[in-house]
C-alpha cells in the first residue's frame, strides 16, 4: 500500500470519529435537557475548518485526479467531493465562529446552533461514505506508478514537512478532544 493510501484511511478515520463525538454532542443539543460541552464542540470544528480543507481534502483531490485518468465514471465522484470540499468551509468556519460567538457571551439561538450542527454532521458523513467505499477501494486498484505519481502532485501542494507540522498540531487537538469527550461521557 502507498504511504498516500495510509494516510487518505487514516485521517478519514480520524474524521469518522471526531464527526461521531460531535454526533453525541448534538444529541445533546437536541435534548435540550442540558447544555453539550460548547468548548468540545469549538475544538472540533477548529479541526473540521482548518485541518480538513488544509490537509486531507488537498490529498483527497490528488488521488482522484489520478483515478479520473483512469477510471472516467469516477469523475461525476470526483465532482461532489469537490463540492462538498467547498460546502465544508462555509459551513465548518460558520459554526466554528458560532460556538466561539458562544463561549464568548454572545446570544446564539439553541435551534439555529443544532439546526448548523445537523447540517454539517450530515455533510461530513455524505463525505466519509464515498471516500470510505468508493475512493480508497478504486485507488487500491491502481498500479503503483499511478499511486507514485499522486502522491508526487500532493507533495508539490503540501511539502511533507508542512504536513507533518500541520498533523502533529491536530494530533494534540484531537487527542485533547477525546480527553474532553471521555470527560463528557464520564
């Protein structure tokens, strides 16, 4: 498997659970019981707006440029991801700037905080799916010099050494939002 193969799983992984947290926080919302942990919910969506559309979506675009070249019937795909790639920073820097807006005193309407919430969870698990089945199963079938290749066009759009930066950073947000979730839960 390609280091690019790994690390388009992985990181798709990492944004199944962090979107699965944030799935449990909106429930939360939804009761309206009690309030969910605004300043777990900021985190995410700091995560959400800026490590996703910074690192992964610029390595999703790599890989299915690649695949189009190869298998043409992933271009209509390759279409709603890119639409979905700019959907998701509206939406992910709004709701971010919202949930700052909330921990900052500002009056933020609980129905139009879960009514965002529901918005983006669904937008992010329409994204997942595809990536998860489609995706990743057609790039295992492409030849190593095709993985090669991609990987060479993310490298010139993010060096390695950006990235490493950029996820060593998010490691510890992640890492600090499943401490607070764990708390959350507790």
């Amino acid at each position: 498997m390609s280091d690019l193969l790994d690390f388009v799983e992985e990181e798709c992984a990492h944004a199944a659970h962090v979107v699965d947290i944030l799935d449990a926080q909106a429930a939360i919302l939804h009761d309206g019981a009690s309030d969910p942990n605004y300043r777990l919910l900021r985190d995410i969506m700091h995560y959400c707006a800026h490590y996703l559309p910074a690192v992964l979506f610029p390595y999703e675009d790599c890989l299915l440029e690649r695949l189009g070249q190869h298998q043409p019937e992933l271009h209509q795909l390759a279409e709603a991801l890119h639409r979905r790639h700019e959907r998701h920073s509206v939406l992910a820097i709004a709701l971010h700037n919202m949930l700052d807006g909330v921990l900052s005193g500002h009056m933020v309407p609980r129905g139009r905080l879960t009514k965002e919430t529901d918005a983006y969870i669904t937008l992010l698990r329409e994204h997942i799916a595809p990536l998860e089945r489609q995706l990743i199963e057609a790039a295992h079938k492409l030849a190593s010099e095709d993985l090669a290749v991609a990987e060479r066009q993310c490298a010139a759009r993010l060096t390695a050494e950006t990235r490493e930066s950029l996820r060593e950073e998010f490691t510890r947000l992640r890492s600090a939002i499943d401490n607070e979730h764990a708390l959350s839960v507790e």
